[in-house]
C-alpha cells in the first residue's frame, strides 16, 4: 500500500495503514528498475514511479523539507527519519491500545540506517535510468541532489569514528528507561540528541560499532562522497 502524498512510498506493514518505511524505498526504488528489466512493468512505467517517490525525498514540491522542528518536516542534514506518516512528513506517535507499552514515547529518530537503504535505491535508479527521456533525466538529477544533500559528518561519532544508530529533535520526552532506545548526548548545536547508552553510569554514544551489510554500505556510501569532494 502506498499514500499519494508521499509520492507512492510503500507502506511499512500491513497493521499501520499511516506508517510509511523510509529503509523500504531503496528496496522499493530497486524493484521498480528490475520490474522494468525484466518486464513486469513497463520502463516508462517504472520511470515514472520512480521519479515520484525520488521527488518526495528531494523536496521537489516544497512540502516535504528538511530540519530541526520535531514536526512537519521529512528529515534532517539530508537524513531521513525511519518512519513517515502518510502526509510523507515525520511520524507522530499519540499512543496506540494495540500496544501494551506507551507508544507516545516511542518517537520516531533520524535513521542512519534507514537513510542509507533509501539512498543505495536512489543511486541504483540513477544507474539503471541511464536513457534521454526527461523523466530519466529527471531521475538523474533528483538522486544526485538526494546523494549529495547527506552530511554524514553530523552522523558520525568523531571519538569513535563510528556512525550514530540515531538522533531526535529536541523534544525531550524520550523514554528514560531505554525501552525504545535511548537518545540523551546532546549535540553541537543544542537542537537535539544523539542515540546513546548508559555505561557505568555514563551515557555514551550508541553508535554502529559492529560489522553488518548496513554498516559496510553507510561507510561506502560516506566515503564515496568524501573521495568526491576532494576531488572537486
């Protein structure tokens, strides 16, 4: 399922018809360019869905822009958040009785993760879409702006070297229990709160400090952007 607002991004699960999965558009965007090789849908088809969902995550209708606010916007220094609601803006958590916990505490963090899986879709679209049809030339544009927008460097833990799992606006109703992950360091411009841990008493940065598939494609992807820039 999908909600036009968010320009055909696919629906997490089928239990929560309002919550859109940002990791799911690098596999979304990935399907539609193999549907086209291999003829479920037509290229132009595909092309064109493609570019739809592309246009949401740039911006391209000026309903969907970036920033600090804890609301009303889709993400933040180019990172997307993990969970969008069908206005294809951050989700809003209100508490849900289907679930025993609190779910108005479970607040929706900026996701290193899931922002990478959208981006390597992206990157492989511009790739696929290699033709002179202006809506694949759109494709091309978008998913460069989309690349090129990510400071990974607001991401990443220069102690460690290591990237942050998360971060949150400044909304501070986090869950002090750790429940739902913990989000206390603040960062350098006091606008929010990274993804940390309690050690001994200490809150340190929770970071991704374990070899994983996702772990390996931020860095590329972070890299890569590093190597173009220094050869600008």
């Amino acid at each position: 399922s999908t909600s036009p607002a968010t320009g055909g991004i696919i629906q997490d699960r089928s239990t929560f018809a309002d919550l859109m999965t940002t990791g799911g558009v690098g596999f979304q965007l990935t399907a539609y360019a193999a549907s086209a090789e291999q003829g479920d849908l037509t290229r132009a088809d595909a092309a064109g869905r493609t570019r739809s969902v592309l246009r949401v995550l740039a911006n391209h209708d000026g309903a969907h822009p970036m920033g600090a606010a804890e609301s009303g916007t889709i993400g933040y220094r180019g990172f997307f958040y993990h969970f969008l609601g069908i206005d294809g803006l951050r989700q809003e958590n209100s508490g849900f009785a289907e679930t025993a916990q609190d779910e108005s505490l479970n607040t929706v963090e900026l996701s290193t993760i899931d922002t990478a899986l959208a981006i390597a879709g992206a990157v492989t679209a511009a790739g696929y879409f290699d033709g002179s049809d202006p809506v694949e030339a759109e494709i091309r544009e978008l998913a460069g702006q989309i690349y090129a927008a990510v400071d990974w460097h607001f991401m990443l833990d220069q102690e460690s070297g290591q990237f942050y799992l998360g971060w949150k606006p400044d909304e501070r109703r986090d869950d002090d229990s750790g429940l739902y992950g913990r989000f206390q360091l603040d960062d350098a411009d006091g606008l929010g709160q990274y993804s940390s841990r309690l050690d001994g008493g200490e809150e340190k940065p929770a970071t991704l400090d374990y070899y994983t598939d996702e772990a390996l494609l931020i860095a590329l992807l972070g890299r890569a952007t590093a190597l173009r820039d220094a050869l600008v």
